[in-house]
C-alpha cells in the first residue's frame, strides 16, 4: 500500500491559556510511503514524528493537507476504517488475558461483512503468532512473558487484523540494549516477510538506519531530509542532519575558507577551489581520519580507547565546537598513547562545510 502524505501540517493550541499563540508539531509534511518499504521517522524528541505517526493512522485529524492510502483519500476516516495497525511503545496488552486472547481480541471486534468465525480467529492468531515466533506462548498471561515477548504479542494483535499499513510508535524504547537489538532484527524481518508498509517512529538513529528502507528527518514539525539511510549519512544537507546522524557523532570545527583551502585553525587542511572566502562550520566523521604524523592537521592526544577490532582515539583542538573529538581507525594503525599530539590527513568524502549562519551544507568536488 502506498501512502501519500501531501503538505501536511498539525497545530496545537497553545498549553498556556493566557497566551493565544499556536503551537505548530508538523509544518507541511509531504512526503511518499513506497508500496511494501519500512520508512523511519526519526527525529529528536519534540520534532512532531509521532503527531505524524497519528495523522496517518486518524487519531490525530491534520490542521491542513491530505493523507492518502493507494488512490483513495483517508483523511477524514476514522482510524478503524482505515485498515492499519497501530503498536504502542508501552504495548498495551490486557492483562487479564492470555496471550491468545490478546492476539484475538481485535477480531472478535469485527462486524459486518468482515466478521470471522471462531475458526477462522484462531487460524489467524495462530499464523501470526507462528510469523512472530511465539506460537508456543499462546497460553502465558502478559506478566509472564519478558519485554520482548510482550512487544511480539503487541506486533502480532496489530497484524492479525491483516492491515493495510503497520504503524510502529518507538516500540523498542523500554527493551534493555541487547534485546533492543535483537527485537529490531526481528521487526525487519517480520515486515519483509509479510510485505506490509510500515512507518516505524524512534529517537535512535541507529535503530533508523539499520532497519529502515528509507529514513525522514525531522526537527521542530519539519523534514529536513529524506533517503536511504546510508545515503543520507554520506550525503547531509545540513548541519543538524549531520550531527543527528552517527555514532560516534560528528566532529564539528569552527573554520574559515581562504583562497581556496579549508582552515582549522592555522592549518589548511583540505583544498576546496571551487568554494568562495567565507567562515564555515566544518563536519568530519570519526571514520575520516587517517593517522600520518606529516599530515595537513594535528590534535591534541587525551587518550586511546581499544574497542577490538578499531580503536577510538579521544582528542581536543582549539577549534573545535563539540566536547571532545573523536577518530576511529584500524586496530592495526599504532598511536601512542603517551603522545601528546596525532597528526591526521582528512578523507575528503567524510568532510562537510556548513554556512556559518543557515548550517545549509556548502558542496565542493570530491
């Protein structure tokens, strides 16, 4: 099912009733869900991606635009003729009921033309159960299952409805950090076996972009990017996407451009000949760092941390405008520890110049 969000905007009263302006979650979201793809929303908390999430689904009716599912116009439908499936991030899950019963209930709620029958019920609850891997829990109670199964049960009531479009509201964010990761997996892997399109909202990024077929970043109610999520990691537009993105996050300098070479401090430590004078914010990713004790740009050494199979070096430099600075390199590159200094060559396809003043990415030739 393809879902066409176009130029979608929600606005909220202001909480203060003393003052008259508006609030506004999301400003002009346009955007195409493909037929079958998982799309992530991602954004920081507050950036409207989880009013989105309720746009799409009905419980929240946009100020303005227009949702679509395929050629048919859902904007004012309620969310039960919709043919979606909503899983919350705290589950919801009744209980008083086995799991079973949960996976069930939304069936026994059909009327009409699309009213099963007891056999019927049980056939779909139990495939479900079977595509989610916890088909030999049918008969446990919520409270005796662990986050994780409890999260499979939620994924499973919302697909035995056979929606048309699975909606996946930070599902992961009370789950401990290995089985967050091992639920992930399982999530993609229910999705491309059942091909539904998915909208999966979440904070982390690195849950974005592992899973996602196509990732939205978003901040105040506002897209700032769209794409595959390697493409846009190689590729942000602006700052605030470059630094959203990555883990370790990006380093960030404040530098100058003259006569055509990039200047961290007093060094020039890339040419740029087709970029004009100017002041500009710089971005290297932490993978951009090439050890060379001659190289066009040096920081000051705090200390090496081995994670294995890379190392992560932990440095400062004067003009630096992040805490602290960070380069991943090989495990097989020998630094120092006792060194006060590493000298560096930057890999130019994991550097970024940024406008002083709009953080609007400035493209030079790589």
């Amino acid at each position: 099912m393809i879902v066409d969000l176009q130029n979608l905007t929600k606005v909220f009263p202001s909480r203060n009733k003393k003052e008259k302006e508006m609030v506004t979650a999301v400003s002009d979201f346009t955007f195409t869900i493909p037929d079958g793809k998982l799309v992530g929303l991602l954004g920081p908390s507050g950036c409207g991606k989880s009013t989105t999430l309720y746009m799409i689904c009905g419980l929240q009716k946009p100020s303005s635009g227009k949702i679509f599912f395929g050629d048919n116009d859902v904007t004012q439908l309620p969310p039960e003729s919709r043919g979606v499936g909503l899983v919350f991030q705290n589950y919801a899950l009744y209980p008083h009921m086995t799991v079973k019963q949960n996976i069930m209930f939304p069936l026994q709620n059909l009327k009409g033309a699309d009213k099963l029958d007891k056999d019927e019920m049980l056939k779909r609850t139990v495939e479900v159960a079977r595509i989610v891997q916890i088909d030999d829990l049918l008969e446990r109670k919520p409270n005796e299952l662990s986050g994780g199964q409890q999260q499979r049960v939620a994924i499973a009531r919302a697909l035995v409805k056979m929606p048309r479009v699975l909606l996946l509201d930070e599902p992961l964010s009370n789950l401990d950090a290995r089985l967050r990761l091992q639920t992930r997996e399982e999530i993609r892997r229910i999705q491309r076996e059942t091909g539904i399109t998915t909208v999966f909202v979440t904070h982390d990024q690195e849950e974005a972009m592992s899973i996602s077929d196509m990732i939205v970043v978003m901040k105040k109610g506002v897209v700032q990017q769209t794409g595959h999520p390697q493409d846009v990691y190689n590729s942000p537009e602006n700052l605030f996407v470059a630094k959203f993105l990555g883990t370790p996050p990006i380093n960030v300098f404040d530098a100058t451009v003259r006569s055509g070479k990039v200047y961290i401090g007093d060094e020039a430590v890339i040419d740029v000949p087709d970029v004009p004078d100017q002041e500009v914010i710089v971005g290297i990713r932490p993978e951009g760092f090439i050890v060379r004790p001659e190289g066009r740009f040096h920081c000051a050494l705090n200390g090496v941390e081995v994670m294995g199979r890379d190392v992560s070096l932990v440095m400062n430099h004067p003009a630096m405008n992040v805490p602290v600075i960070r380069a991943i390199i090989d495990a097989d590159v020998t630094v120092d520890p006792e060194a006060t200094e590493v000298g560096f060559d930057i890999k130019r396809n994991k550097i970024f110049l940024f406008e002083k003043e709009t953080e609007a990415r400035i493209f030079f030739e790589v």
